[in-house]
C-alpha cells in the first residue's frame, strides 16, 4: 500500500505542492528517498528512522521507499522530514492515513521524536489554505501559520506522539494564536540631530514619495544617525504589504516566534557583504538584504566600500523590484526598496570640506567615487551634502523637530498618492517612486514656468530619460508635501537641485 502526505518544496517565497509517497513492501531493508533531494533532504532518512525509534515506533523488516513528486522538482532543506515520517507511520497502520489527507505537512526532526522549528511555514499555511488543506507544522512555527487566517486548520504538535494521540483521539491539539510583536517603540528620533536642515528635508522628501537617496559628507557630520531615524518617520505597513514581508522573512527564517510587525523593515548590510548576502543566491537559494528589506528600506553605509560588482547587482532590483537568486537554480524573490546611502566624499573623508584640504588632492576624490558606477547614480533620486555641523549648531540649546511631526506630514503626502492611484484604478501602487514613466508623466505635468525650467535643466545637465522622469517623480512628492494639485516650478526647482546636488560628485548626472 502506498500512503500519501502533501508538503510543498519552497521556490521563492511560493510553496509548491509536493506529494510524499511511501511505499513498505517486501525487500532489501532500508530506507529509499528519490525524487531529486538535496543532501539535508537525503538525511532526512536517519532522522525519520531514530525519530520513529524514540517514539515507539519499530520499522518493520522490509523495505520503504519514499518518493517526492514531482520528481523534477528540487527538494532542498530539512522541512521534509515530518510529511516523511508521518507517510511512513501511515503506511504502517500508526495513524489514519484518510486523517492526513487534509493536511499540509512541514517540519524537521529532532532524533527523539520532537519536532524542530523551520523556515517558511506561513507561505505553506497560505499555500495549504489555497489548496483548502489545513496545515500542520512545529509547535514553535504555529503562531507564524496562524497569521494565514482563521479558517485555516493548523496543528503545531511538539512530537510524532503528539500528532499520532491527536488523530487517535487521546490527546487534541488546540489551534495556535497568532502573535504579534509589541509596537514600535524606543526608535531613534530626529529630534536628536543638531542642525543638518537640508539632510532632514532631503529625509523627508524621500520618506513621503518612497525615493533613493543618498547623503555625502564628511565623518562625524550625521549621516549614519539621519538614516537610523527613517524609521521613525516612514508610514507603517498596510495589511498587503505585510503579509508579503512576512512571507520573505518567514522563508529566510526571520520570524522570531512567528511574531509580525507592521514596522517597515530597515536592513542595514555591513559593506563587506557579498553579492549573494545583497541580491540572494548562493549555495542554498535564500532571500538576500535586498529581500528582507521588501517594502522598506536597504541602508548601505559607506557606499563606496562596497564590492561594486555587489553593488551593480543592485540596479536590477531597484529597477523592476525583483531579486533574481541564482542558486542550484534561478529563484525570484521581491524586493521594492528604498535605497538609503550613505557616503565620505573621499577616502579621507574631507575633500570639499571649508578651510580642509584632502591630503592626496583630486584623485583621492576621483578615485573613491569611481567606485559606484554610473547606472546605480543615475538610480539616485535625491543626492545630499551633508556638511559638518557647525560649532553654533551643536552648542545651541533645545531639539529640533521631533520625528512625530515629521511621520504626519509624510503620512499625509501619501495617503494623496495612495488616493491618486486609485483613482487611476491602480490601487496597487502606493507611492510616486513606484509609478511607471507613462502615469508620472501624466499626474506629474508641470505648469507652463515648471515645463520650462525642466526643458532647460533637462538639456544643459544632460539628465538621462530614467533622470528625467525620477526628477518628475521628486517633483510630485515635493507638490504633494505642500497638497498642490499641480507640479509646479518650485517643486521641479528642488527636485533638480537633488538630481545635481553635490558638485563633490562629478560622476553625478
Ligand atoms: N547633526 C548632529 N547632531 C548631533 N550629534 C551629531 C550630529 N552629527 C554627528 N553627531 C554625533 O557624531 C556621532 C557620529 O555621527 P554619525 O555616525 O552619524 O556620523 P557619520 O556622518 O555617519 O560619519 P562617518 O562618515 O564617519 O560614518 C553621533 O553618534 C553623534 O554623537
Ligand atoms: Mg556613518
């Protein structure tokens, strides 16, 4: 007799359905796995058999094969084991084999029967739930499956035990809750910074129209501390937007305890991270930081310390926002980001600074921005100085504005952009950085003096088309920030200003 069990195999952040098929039949004794599984899905078969053991369970003499269909489809990681042992415990007669057959089965074993914790059981309870299967995963993975909704049935058992007493009847599993991490709180605020008004408005602009930005200067001048604190001002994540973060951070397995928060995610890889921690990929197809910042913002401190191969690999996410992973196999996986950079005008850190030379003149400059090529620039939207602060700045007494004020004017813009793509009957869009070339062109027209001041900028600075229309795109957050109907030549004046900002910059536009 053949027993089945569902499971999924993980490809990008989509489960797909894999049947386990196990078969006990006369034979050489032993255990068989086959259907393409990787090397921690082939140890699957010591852990099932001392898992099995340790319950209670002997295996009978015979032989057992286990075969993972379709048989095409690559199988990687430990989440097998479970649905393995559960098939064989159904081929012997262990628990009811018609009971599983409303199940999607997750999980790793532990030698002594419990059941680990793994990776990704929220995109398998939204992939059970659409199959209208119910889901049964590790105790430790519950309150994350939970989140895929109420009418899912999940079990989140600690052992095999467990599992076989709550189809015998003995012993019911209740349904996990689903947990929620406690609110934001103790961010960073901008309150804290001293002067830097232009750094905060460069901030803001790019927080209210989900725009790149990048801030150049000298050490010690805010840079790091400016982009710890958009955080504190970006607007939370809407319910769709969450669950798709989640989804990614559940595959990567960043859920600490299955806990979700409608915090936008902020990545900040340290620069020595390679192109696989950036982009995903690798040994084992796994989300990279651009993935995990999904919705949210990418930080990359110290720009040009970066591998620029590992940069360039970037412009394909911030372009379409999507990470193509090459691993065992190609994988995509999404990732709509913000990129925040961060940056000394050169090694030194001092070229362009008042009454500072650089010690090693102009090259130093020169070579330290060669670094960051020309197409992840031309990604820029909004490109800041950030000087030192000034004596004046730091002794004057009280704060600035408190991140909380800010947070509501941004919030602001972006419920009219929100509004405004509705209208259009793109509901999906969500800020002005996202809209594709046509719709900006459309709800970004300048009034005549605006069209004007663009035709010229746009011909003496040689703006790129991609330029261009990024300069659009600032143009409408600026016009939206002051709720003006129509983009006019104040608002293209500040955006060309980001778009050329920083003469430091001779790689810009
Ligand atoms: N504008 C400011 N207001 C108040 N404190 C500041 C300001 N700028 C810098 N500081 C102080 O200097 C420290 C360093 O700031 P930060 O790390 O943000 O500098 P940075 O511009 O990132 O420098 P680097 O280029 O070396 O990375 C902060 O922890 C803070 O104490
Ligand atoms: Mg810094």
């Amino acid at each position: 007799m053949v027993a089945r069990v569902s499971t999924v195999a993980f490809q990008g952040i989509e489960g797909v359905p894999v049947d386990v098929q196990v078969m006990v039949a006369p034979g050489k004794v032993g255990i068989q796995i086959v259907g393409l599984p990787d090397k921690a899905v082939a140890e699957s078969r010591e852990r099932v058999q001392a898992a099995l053991h340790a319950s209670g369970l002997a295996l009978p003499a015979k032989r057992v094969t286990v075969n993972l269909a379709p048989a095409d489809l690559p199988k990687e990681g430990s989440h097998f084991d479970l649905a393995i042992a559960l098939g064989l415990m159904a081929a012997l007669g262990a628990v009811p084999a018609d009971a599983l057959s409303g199940y999607v089965v997750i999980g790793e074993l532990n030698l002594d029967g419990t059941i680990a914790a793994v990776a990704g059981a929220l995109p398998a309870a939204i992939g059970a739930n659409a199959l209208g299967k119910g889901l049964i995963c590790p105790a430790e993975s519950g309150p994350e499956a939970a989140w895929a909704g109420s009418e899912t049935d999940i079990l989140a058992p600690r052992s095999l035990i467990a599992v076989a007493n709550h189809f015998r009847g003995t012993q019911v599993l209740s349904r996990p809750e689903p947990a929620v991490r406690a609110a934001a709180e103790g961010l960073p605020d901008l309150a804290d910074i001293k002067g830097q008004e232009s750094a905060k408005r460069a901030l803001e602009v790019a927080a209210a129209g989900n725009h790149n930005l990048l801030m150049v200067g000298p050490p010690g001048s805010g840079k790091s501390m400016l982009a710890a604190r958009l955080p504190s001002i970006l607007p939370p994540l809407s319910p769709a937007e969450l669950l798709e973060v989640s989804m990614i951070h559940s595959i990567a397995g960043q859920l600490p305890g299955g806990k979700l928060s409608d915090r936008r995610p902020f990545r900040a890889p340290h620069h020595s991270a390679t192109m696989a921690a950036l982009i995903g990929g690798g040994f084992r197809a796994k989300p990279g930081e651009a993935s995990l910042a999904h919705n949210g913002v990418l930080f990359l401190d110290e720009l040009p310390e970066f591998a620029p191969q590992a940069l360039d690999a970037l412009r394909q996410p911030l372009e379409t926002a999507t990470c193509i992973a090459r691993a065992n196999h190609r994988v995509t996986y999404p990732a709509a980001i913000q990129l925040i950079a961060a940056m000394n005008p050169c090694r030194c850190g001092m070229a362009g600074e008042p009454g500072r030379s650089c010690a090693r003149g102009p090259r130093c400059m020169a070579d330290y921005q060669a670094r960051i090529s020309g197409p992840l620039m031309d990604r820029i939207d909004i490109r800041v100085d950030v000087p030192a602060v000034s004596a004046a700045d730091l002794i004057r007494p009280g704060t600035s504005e408190p991140s909380a004020a800010v947070a509501r004017r941004v919030a602001r813009a972006r419920e009219l952009q929100r509004d405004r793509f509705a209208g259009l009957g793109r509901p999906e869009l969500t800020s002005n950085a996202r809209s594709s070339t046509t719709m900006i062109e459309k709800i970004a027209e300048p009034d005549a003096a605006g069209l004007q001041l663009l035709r010229d900028a746009a011909e003496k600075m040689k703006f790129s088309a991609r330029g261009y229309h990024r300069v659009l795109k600032v143009a409408r957050t600026l016009a939206d920030l002051d709720a003006a109907p129509t983009v006019g030549r104040i608002h293209l004046a500040e955006a060309i200003s980001y778009r050329v900002a920083g003469e430091r910059l001779p790689a810009a536009a």
